[in-house]
C-alpha cells in the first residue's frame, strides 16, 4: 500500500479517513410472502424501514396490511422470505423487547384497572420508581384517562379500551412500534393526541408503522407505504399517494 503524502509544512500524513457505518434498519424484508390454505395473500414484499422514521401503511381491508404488521411484529410466521428486527431474528427476545405491537383489538386483562395494566408491562420492561409513575402520569392525562385510571378497561368503550391499550403500548422503552388500524373508536382528541404520541415516538429514534385507513392523517408521516391484493404498490411520501390508496374504502 502506498503511504499518504505528509503535509509539507507540518511533515505529518493526515489522519486515514473512515467511511461511515451504515446503522442496520429497524425493519427489513426480504422475499416476504405468506400463504393460507395454499394461496399466496401476501407477497413477495421487500421492505427497509428505518429509525425514526414514521410510516402508513395503506390499503384496502384484506389487502395484506395486517398479515404484514403481524409478521413484523414477531407473531406470524412468513411462508417464505425472511425478516429481520434490527438485524435479529423477530422472535429473539432483544426483537421482542424492542418493539411494542397494537393489534387492531385491544388486547387487555379484565381484571386489571388501567393503572395496574401500565404499572405491569413498565415493570415488566425494567421501569420502576419514578420514571415509571411520572410516565403513567404523563399519558393517562394526554389520553384522558386520569379520571378512569383505577377502573377495570373491560368495562369501558371501545375508545376508552384503546387509549389504555395506548397507554400500554407507550408506558416503556422501545425501538419500533407497529399499529394497525389505532383510530377506531377515538374521539377527535383522542386521534390529534395519538397523532403527537406517534411523532414524538419517531422523534425519539424508534421506527413507527401505523396501518390506516384515515387520508386526514397520512401527511404527518415521513412516508406511505400501499398494499393492494398482497403486492407491495406505492413506496413513497404521502403527497404522492394516488387517490385510490388515499380513499381506501373500509369493507
């Protein structure tokens, strides 16, 4: 290898120039495809999102936007492809701690109050003492549940199940949160708070996906992402979508 020339007035050789490393993407798809029965409903998908960046996933229902959120999420098995969680396997136990998944039917306990539902998962993530209460604090009163917060969510609505489900999601570290369909049920301050908690979520490093059928919505994330029929269809910003994405009908 042939030396760099030293600097003539200093006589030293510059210092060797290091090229940046690329960070692994919180999410990436290779060849996805996923079958039921034999038929192929999903696929194949190639797919990088990265760290902090906010994504909405759109399509028609049945288009295969919860098939691929599950699949992201570690809870579904791909047919084929493979997919990794920043750069390991979806069902290791760093990918499991790392992403928070909102399916699109809040799944809670019927015998724990909502400040038992946030106390429990933030324990369960390693956040106690402080932290973990001024963080309960902070979102039950931004989702409107500090009235509720000692009531069991299996007696409340279906907006009220999904803003502790919310606050659930949001009550510990994490590096990706996947949403499917998170506006159903909520009042229109329930979706603007939401809508900030995803932002501020992306802002803090982690990769949001949220599937949506709200157009009012999509240009507060960095990109949207179109399924139709299973094929991946748009891979762009939000004011690129095309109206038939944008105006997904609800079946």
């Amino acid at each position: 290898m042939t030396d760099r020339p030293a600097d003539r007035q200093t006589g030293r050789r510059p210092a060797r120039r290091s090229t940046p490393k690329r960070r692994p993407p919180a999410f990436r798809l290779d060849g996805i495809e996923r079958t039921y029965g034999g038929a192929l409903v999903l696929g194949p998908i190639d797919l990088r999102i990265e760290a902090g960046e906010s994504v909405a996933l759109v399509g028609h229902n049945g288009s295969g936007k919860s098939t691929t959120l599950a699949i992201m999420a570690g809870q579904l098995e791909p047919t084929d492809g493979r997919i990794t969680v920043y750069s390991r396997e979806p069902d290791a136990l760093e990918s499991r701690g790392a992403v928070a998944y909102l399916p699109d039917q809040p799944i809670l306990y019927d015998d724990l109050s909502v400040r038992e539902h946030v106390d429990y998962v933030a324990r369960l993530h390693g956040v106690t003492g402080d932290e973990a209460r001024d963080r309960r604090v902070e979102l039950v009163e931004r989702l409107g549940l500090a009235d509720r917060i000692d009531d069991l969510p299996s007696r409340f609505s279906r907006g009220l199940r999904q803003k502790t489900a919310i606050a659930v999601a949001l009550c510990r570290p994490l590096r990706a949160l996947l949403v499917d369909e998170p506006f159903v049920g909520l009042d229109a301050d329930g979706r603007a708070t939401f809508v900030e908690l995803l932002a501020e979520t992306a802002a803090a490093g982690a990769a949001v996906v949220v599937a949506t059928h709200e157009p009012a919505v999509l240009e507060r994330f960095d990109r949207c992402i179109g399924i139709d029929a299973g094929d991946l269809t748009f891979d762009g910003a939000p004011a690129e979508l095309p109206d038939t994405l944008r105006a997904a009908p609800r079946r």
